[in-house]
C-alpha cells in the first residue's frame, strides 16, 4: 500500500475533525545555519470550532497556516485536511484541496482591483466552471451573508477596510470550504470594525459548521476564539497564553484556566 494511502487509512480523523497536524517539522536552511521554525507541532481543530494562534513575531504561526493551506510543505510530519493527507499531493492535487476544502482570509485582502466586489467573489468559481447564472448567485448570497451586498457593484478603492476585508471573506467562502484560515485578519482594521470581522467570522464557524484558524496579535481577536494556543520554541501551548498577553492587561483566559475556575482554583491576572 502506498505510503500516502496507509497514512490516511491509520490516522484518518473522525467526520467532525477538519484539521489535524501530527508531529511537524519545518525547517529552512540560511548558509550553514539551519532555522528550526516549527518543531514538533500538534494540532487538532473540528469543523464548528474557532481556533487563535498567538505568538511572537518570527514565532512561526504563518508559516504553520502555509502548511495546512498546502502553500508549503513540512520538513518533516503529516497534515490531514477534513479527513486526507495532503502531506504527500503532488500540485496538481493539492491545488484541487485549496481550491475545495480551504479557504484563505490574508491580512490585505488582495481583492483584484479592476473586479467590482461581486466580481471578485465570483473569481474562485471560474476555477470549477461554474454556470454564471449560479455563480453569480451564489456571489450575492455570500455578500449578504457578510452584510455587503448593497455594494456588490462598488471597485475595491470605493470600499472602506472594513468592507473590502468583508468581501474578502466571502471571496473565501466561495467554494464551500471546510477550514478558513486567516492571517492577522484585523491588523489593518480599527477596533469596532475589527470586532465585526471576528464576530462574523465565529458565527460562520458555528453557523456553518466549518473550521476556522486564525493566527493573530491582537488579544481581542484572541479572546474571541473557542481555544487560544500559543506557538513558542516550535510547539503549539495553551497554558502560558495569560502570560503572553500579561502586558496588555487583557484577561484572555485559555480553556485550562477556565476549567480550574470552575473547579473553584483562581487565575492569576
């Protein structure tokens, strides 16, 4: 049995995990020095669930969102998305997994700015030949569902942030994907604005049963999310993200924390 198969056939996760990472691995070479980004990392998110990755800058956490998007591959470790390895998918197979199962939210939104914003979202479904009566109206109902319909027809340069990262969204919803990943999805957008990004996206996690990966800084962002997980030294932690976010004075509290205070044990500040 091929090695890819036999992978899938061990550690295929039930229908309800969306993400799993075994034991990753990357590694770049600088020189001589070898740069030891991720090592080691673990990872399980289910389809519903909305997932924060924090970490310092350098920490690795785009570089643990390429990986399961398929824009780079591991040194060494598996990744299965909604239920397939793609840790071994030649191109053509792994541009066939990002265009179904995954959905990519980036910090600058790389709307194409000679497409109006119905235009844009329509631009993943060329991919598959959809009929333009149906991808136009899958278009609209995807702009309402992230209340920016009334400016289907406006150029990204007449959007504000807000809206064109809104239409973003939508734009990478537009193939029905299992899990969106989102790169500092709030860092251009101002705190009320950035509030309604995040809200949005945690009800299309538990609206629509997907998963959703976000790797951030902004603790707001964070203590949104369903699990904090904190990448440092390569590995993935939940138990130190208060002291990650000590400085800011924000109360962000992990699902361990939670739990001893339920149990009646108090958290530090």
């Amino acid at each position: 049995m091929p090695t890819s198969k036999l992978v899938n056939t061990l550690l295929a996760p039930e229908n309800h995990v969306a993400v799993e990472c075994l034991d990753l691995h990357r590694e770049f070479q600088d020189g001589s020095r070898v740069i030891r980004v991720l090592q080691g990392t673990n990872l399980k998110v289910d389809r519903g669930e909305f997932v924060a990755i924090v970490g310092a800058s350098g920490s690795g956490k785009t570089t643990l969102l390429n990986l399961i998007g398929g824009l780079d591959r591991p040194t060494s470790g598996t990744i299965l998305v909604d239920g397939d390895s793609i840790t071994e998918l030649d191109d053509e197979r792994m541009s066939e997994v990002r265009r179904h199962k995954i959905g990519v939210l980036f910090q600058d939104q790389h709307l194409l700015p000679i497409f109006t914003a119905l235009e844009n979202v329509e631009v993943p479904m060329l991919l598959d030949d959809i009929p333009q009566k149906e991808r136009r109206e899958r278009a609209i109902k995807l702009l309402e569902t992230v209340f920016v319909d009334h400016r289907a027809e406006h150029m990204p340069h007449e959007l504000s942030g807000g809206m064109r990262s809104r239409v973003a969204l939508a734009r990478a919803l537009a193939n029905d994907p299992a899990v969106l990943l989102c790169d500092e999805p709030t860092g251009d957008l101002d705190h009320k604005t950035g509030g309604e990004i995040i809200q949005l996206m945690r009800d299309l996690a538990k609206n629509q049963n997907r998963a959703v990966i976000a790797a951030t800084h902004d603790p707001e962002t964070a203590r949104m999310a369903d699990r904090i997980l904190l990448l440092r030294d390569g590995v993935l932690v939940d138990e130190l993200v208060g002291d990650f976010f000590k400085h800011s004075k924000v109360d962000v509290s992990t699902r361990k924390s939670d739990e001893r205070a339920d149990e009646g044990t108090s958290t530090a500040e």
